[in-house]
C-alpha cells in the first residue's frame, strides 16, 4: 500500500536505487538481479556508481539524530518557559558555546563540489532547518541541492538576469531571491513556484534580506538606484523606500533584533538605520573603496567594547549592534554599529573580501574573497587563524554557514559549489 502513495518519478528512481544497490553486491543477488530489472522497466544502460540509496540511508540516520537533539533541547525550553525563562537564546549554555568554538571550523578538502550551474557563482543560502543550499549564479537560474548527499535537487527558473542575491525566511517556508532583471521574487518552497515578483527599483538588484517588521514578514532589497525598499511579502506592496547613500547600494544586513538594517557600496560608506522609522541612525566610514560585504552579529564574546559605550535602556540593541564588513580595499572590519566605532580592523585578505559572517561562537570571523581563500579570523587575537589557500580554482564570491550543521557552503567564479565539513 505504502507504494501507491509514490509518484510516477518517485517510483523510478527509487527501483533504480534498489537496482544499483543489488549491482554493487556483486554475485550475492545475481539471480534476482535480472528479474528485477525487466519487472521494474529498468534500461540496462541506466547509469549507476551514485549509491543512491545507501546517501539515503545514512542521511536518516544523521536526521534522526539531529531530531533527536532537537527534541532534548525543546524539552530544555518547555522546562525553561515553565520557570518563566523565556527566549530562544537561553537554551545555549557556556558550555555549548565552547563546543562551538573547539569543533565548527572548516577544514580542507571539501566533502563535495557541487557542478551544474553554466556560469559564475553569484549567491549562496542554507536552509534554516532542512540539509538544502540553494544557489544563484549568473546563468539567470537557481539550484537546489542536499549538502549531505552533494545531490541535485532542483532548478528554479524565473528571473531574466544574473542571480545577485538569496535569502531563506527563518521559518524556511520561503526563498527569496533578486535580479539583474531589476526584480525580486519570492519562492513557495512547498511548491517550488514563485508566488510574488516584486517590482520598483530602477536598475540592478544587488541583495535581499528578509525582516520581520510589525509582526509582518517583510523583504528588503538594495539596488544600483542608489536606494533600498522594504516589502510586504503578503501584498507584495513597498512600504517604505529608504534613501540616503549616493551611489550604488551593494550589499545590506538585518541586526539580529530586527531593530536596524545597514547598507553600504560604492560610496564607501555605511548607513545605519532604523527600521521602525526608516531613519539614518548612525554613518560609518573607514573603508577607502566599494563595500562589498556586511553582516550582523552578537557581541564578540572575545573583543572587548573599545568604545566605551556605557549600557544603559538600549542594552540589548547594544548586544546586537555589531557589525562586520568587508570590501575592496582588503580589509575586514568590526564595528559597533550604534556609536559608529570601528573597533577591529583585519588585513590578511590579498585580494577583494567578497563575503563575511561571525562564526555562531561569536569568537571569529570567517571570509572569501578574490584571493581564491577562505579565512578565519581570531578576534581576541586579532590575527588570521587558519586559512584555506585555493578554496576554489577562482575568486571565491559568496560563502555561508548553516545554522543546524557543522557545514559551510562556498561558490566561486569557477562555476563551482563547494561543501565544507566544521570540526
């Protein structure tokens, strides 16, 4: 009965995956082997040596694990709430943060590289939940594929231009995605369909984020129209248009409270604004050339608050307020967003820094770039800890790491998706 609830396609491959997995036995299912293969309509020149099934299987296996621990710490929070201690952070002790620390970096060789896309890497996310990375790339399409496995899972096929930016809501329900096309489009990931094209900038997109604004899912976009829009993503109405910088806007980040968004580009500096009022609240300048890269992060458990901002009511924005950038000019650097001090400054990058993100310690930094590297970078120390020389044969333009597994994703001009295990 289980069998009828299979497609058509489902079926197929699944009596491929039981055919091949018979075939690399050897001898040991011979006499089935042929029987087989006429009663499910397999071709005898189907392609096998993917080991279909036994991915599969150890990939259940790795998910029934993770539930399992996905259980433990629900029971952690239910236990949490009924003592009146709220909030999602309050599951992560000390202890787990050192874990963190001793066992979530990337390491060399890369577990798979991924082949598929027909030009240069442009965008890269995980899902917040699921082993799926979904990539963009300058062939106008969008893959999707399971880091466990290194499979292709699908193409989404839409916009008319490059692929500039991705982005996965927090609930994972949702892909957005932007264009050259000057458009953005949201992507119903139960379906795989666009259900929105969003539409008003006046050239390039270059990023999305998305934002919870109003108990509202909203999406902002930057463009090379010098300005960013905010998005209801139920209307598909912009809200708000948030102008300030005076040229090309390339990249933006949403503070982890979804308090303030920061924008920066061409104009070599960094705005700072509320979301609330569409208002610039802080500028940030020190770069001396195009500001590729931003994104926001805890406080560095490690780096000291060198600017001397005394706590006050705003403490938990002061928590949330810090700000890693990257650009140009070679450099990384760490602000406090809100008294607009740079407060780290890391050079080791020999080329462009092409994208950065605080490591989930809050204790590095990690980076590509355009010196085919990847970089991780001790804040306490201030120094490039470990670095991965030839990441990938090219400039390596976009780089993520998933919230769930000790995983890192990379995709670079070479046409290639890169998928790094963390210990």
């Amino acid at each position: 009965m289980a069998s009828m609830t299979l497609t058509e396609r489902q079926r197929s491959e699944l009596n491929v995956a039981i055919y091949e997995y018979m075939m690399s036995q050897g001898e040991k299912y011979s006499n089935t082997i042929e029987n087989f293969r006429k009663e499910a309509s397999i071709p005898i020149d189907t392609e096998i040596g993917k080991s279909i099934l036994e991915k599969k299987w150890t990939s259940v296996v790795r998910l029934q694990k993770r539930l399992m621990e996905l259980e433990s710490k629900l029971e952690v929070l239910q236990q949490q709430r009924k003592y009146g201690v709220d909030g999602l952070n309050d599951i992560t002790t000390p202890c787990e943060e050192l874990k963190l620390d001793s066992k979530m970096l990337p390491r060399a060789p890369p577990r798979f590289r991924l082949t598929g896309h027909r030009a240069s890497i442009t965008a890269i996310a995980i899902h917040p939940t699921y082993t799926m990375v979904a990539s963009g790339s300058e062939d106008t399409s969008i893959k999707l594929w399971d880091f466990e496995s290194g499979q292709h899972e699908r193409t989404l096929k839409g916009h008319s231009g490059s692929v500039t930016g991705l982005a996965f809501d927090r609930r994972g329900i949702y892909l957005g995605s932007c264009s050259s096309d000057i458009s953005a489009k949201l992507w119903d990931l139960n379906t795989f369909t666009c259900i929105r094209t969003f539409k008003g900038h006046e050239h390039t997109l270059s990023q999305l984020k998305f934002v919870d604004w109003n108990n509202e899912d909203h999406i902002v976009t930057c463009s090379r129209d010098q300005t960013l829009k905010l998005w209801n993503i139920n209307s598909g109405f912009c809200v708000r248009t948030l102008i300030g910088h005076s040229d090309w806007v390339k990249t933006i980040a949403v503070s982890l409270d979804s308090k303030y968004i920061a924008s920066g580009g061409h104009d070599q500096t960094i705005l700072v604004w509320s979301i609330s009022t569409g208002d610039i609240i802080q500028t940030l300048r020190g770069h001396d050339h195009v500001i590729e890269t931003l994104c926001y992060g805890k406080k560095p458990l490690d780096l000291s608050n060198s600017s001397g901002t005394q706590e006050s009511a705003e403490k938990q924005s002061m928590e949330f307020s810090y700000l890693v950038s990257g650009g140009r000019d070679r450099t990384i650097r760490i602000w406090d967003s809100l008294s607009g001090i740079c407060m780290l400054v890391l050079s080791s990058h020999e080329n462009w820094v092409r994208c950065v993100f605080f490591h989930p310690s809050n204790k590095y930094v990690i980076s590509c770039g355009d010196d085919k590297t990847i970089r991780v970078f001790d804040l306490k120390e201030g120094r490039c800890l470990k670095t991965i020389s030839d990441a990938h044969s090219h400039f390596v333009s976009c780089i993520a790491m998933s919230s769930s597994y000790p995983v890192i994703v990379s995709g670079s001009v070479d046409k290639n998706i890169s998928i790094w295990t963390c210990n």
